[in-house]
C-alpha cells in the first residue's frame, strides 16, 4: 500500500521525504535541500552516500542510517526498491518501487546533462509519481551550453567594468555556476560559506568545479562573488560599491522568471522544464501517471491530451492512498 500524507508512506515501515519529523520505521530522502530533510532521533535513514554527506556538512549527523547505491535493488521497511541519480543535485535520487506494480518516484528530477550533473535516465515502471514544479508550457529552457556561454560572456564583461555578484541557491546552482565561472570566464570566483562548504563535499565527492576562494574579508581577490539569493540585495549592493569604489553589476540563476532589481537573470534550474517533462513521461511509458508539486493540474491535463496517458494530480481532494487512483 501506498498512500500520501505528508510524505511519500510505503507500507507501514517506510516514509519517503517526509514534511515532518514524525517517527516511523525508516526513512529514504531523496536529496539533500531542506525541504526534504526531516531528521528524527528514531527513525532508520537510508540515502545516497553524497547526500548523507551533503546533510552530515549542512544540518547535523545521522547516527542510525545506512547508504543505498545506485543501482542496487534493497529492501526497505519489507519494501523492495532501488534508487536511480536523479540528475538535480549531487546525491538527488529517483525511486524505483516493485510491488505488484512497479512505481517509478521522480522526486525533484532534470533530464539534462549540466556541468557538474548527469541527467535523469527513465524509470520503467507501470505507474509514474512525478514532480511538476515547471509543468505548464511557459516554462521552456533554453540549452545549457547556449545559457554557460551567455552567462560567461556577461561575467566578463561586466567584471572588466566593475564588480559582480552571482546569486544561486547554495546547493546545487551555486556548484554551477562556480564551474562556469571557471570554465567559460576563466575567473576563480569568491564564494560565500554556505556555497564553499557545499563546494567541499562536491569536490570531496569527485566533482571537479574548478578553482575558488571562500569570502573572508577579501574582496579584492576576485572580481566575481557567488552568494545565496537571500544575502543579494540592494543594500549589499550599496556596501560592495562604497567598499570597492567601482560598479557592481548582479545577476541571478533561476528557472522562475520575475521582475527585479537584478541586472540580469539566467534560466538556469535543477528542475525539468516543460518539454522534458513531457519527454520523460513518453520515455517511461507508465500506464498512470501521477503529478506532484507545482503545476500538477495543469501537467496531468497535459499528459492525458498530448500523450494519451491516463494522468492526475496527486493532491486530488478525497484521494491519499494509490489504489483510489
């Protein structure tokens, strides 16, 4: 049995990226952002060994857990599964569940290679649990070769003029765009703590993002920050410009597109956009598909017309449990 209450809840004994801390048998966390990682000290915890590593650095030690390869059929809570890369962040983990069906669990998912990043591949399975953070047609983005390019012509460009300051989520864009800063503008940038530790567990990890310098009272070093999107503001703005008396020119990376103060923003994400959603669906030729987060109305009306598979939105009122779908 399979039902969702805030979580993903297999059976009696396992928990997929739980929304709370409440304790049961074991837990399977995808990946390592913050809002999939609930920590308890009862429950079993079994991940990927980068995103043990990755939650160990950021949040706290996870004494009662166990590592799950890729790859490699386990059982959990007396559920059989496997775990697959899911190509979002460093340890991001796509579900395999065989039962009396097989159920493929996307969690958060892309499908292009990036940088640093290999691709989700399909999951064959019989029905399909898929995320839809981007599942409505506006959200289409360019190639990533053509976005690094872009970006890195810009950061030259403007850290010739002045200052610049890339604002990327510390986890997972801020490891992009610190390989691009490397590979397409030739610059080691200054990074803020929070992105350098995540840089160390990559580059522990094998990940080669080239060269880069924590931010430590020593701006001078490079002409290019990347910071969180929460830290980039105008008041930091205003105190890079007096303290360095030139320009600073800010940019963001990011799959949303919005009005701001930045100078520029690049459609960069760690998430499948439209057309890859529709294209992963098609791949793994489900026979169900069930969509999650985000746009899930919208991407399942999709599904049904343009690829003639019965889909719907998870949070269907009235519905919890798979087998009412």
């Amino acid at each position: 049995m399979i039902k969702f209450d805030k979580g993903i809840q297999v059976g009696d004994k396992l928990l997929i990226d739980p929304h709370t801390k409440r304790p049961i048998e074991n837990v399977l966390i995808s990946h390592a952002h913050s809002d999939h990682v609930k920590i308890n000290n009862e429950s079993k915890y079994f991940f990927s060994k980068e995103t043990k590593a990755i939650i160990e650095s950021r949040y706290q030690a996870v004494e009662n857990s166990k590592t799950v390869a890729f790859g490699k059929k386990t059982n959990i809570g007396n559920v059989d599964l496997t775990l697959e890369n899911s190509g979002h962040i460093l340890g991001s983990s796509s579900v395999l569940i065989e039962s009396d069906k097989t159920i493929g669990i996307t969690s958060d998912f892309k499908t292009q290679n990036s940088l640093i990043q290999t691709g989700a591949a399909p999951l064959n399975c019989e029905i399909l649990l898929i995320e839809s953070t981007f599942g409505i047609p506006t959200f289409s983005f360019p190639d990533r070769e053509s976005i690094y390019t872009e970006i890195g012509s810009w950061i030259k460009e403007k850290s010739k003029k002045g200052f610049v300051v890339l604002a990327g989520y510390s986890l997972g864009k801020a490891q992009e765009l610190t390989a691009i800063c490397n590979e397409y503008a030739g610059i080691s940038p200054l990074v803020h703590e929070s992105v350098f530790d995540n840089n160390e567990v990559y580059k522990n990890s094998g990940v080669k993002l080239g060269n880069y310098l924590k931010l430590n009272h020593n701006l001078k070093d490079s002409p290019v920050l990347i910071a969180p999107p929460t830290l980039v503001n105008h008041n930091l703005q205003q105190v890079l410009e007096y303290s360095l008396k030139k320009p600073v020119f800010t940019a963001l990376a990011t799959g949303w597109s919005f009005r701001s103060s930045y100078d520029r923003i690049f459609p960069l994400s760690d998430h499948a956009d439209f057309p890859q959603l529709l294209d992963y669906v098609k791949q793994c030729d489900p026979k169900l598909v069930l969509t999650m987060h985000g746009y899930e109305r919208e991407l399942a009306n999709y599904v049904s017309r343009r690829l003639g598979i019965p889909a719907k939105p998870l949070a269907k009122k009235g519905q919890k449990v798979l087998s009412e779908f």
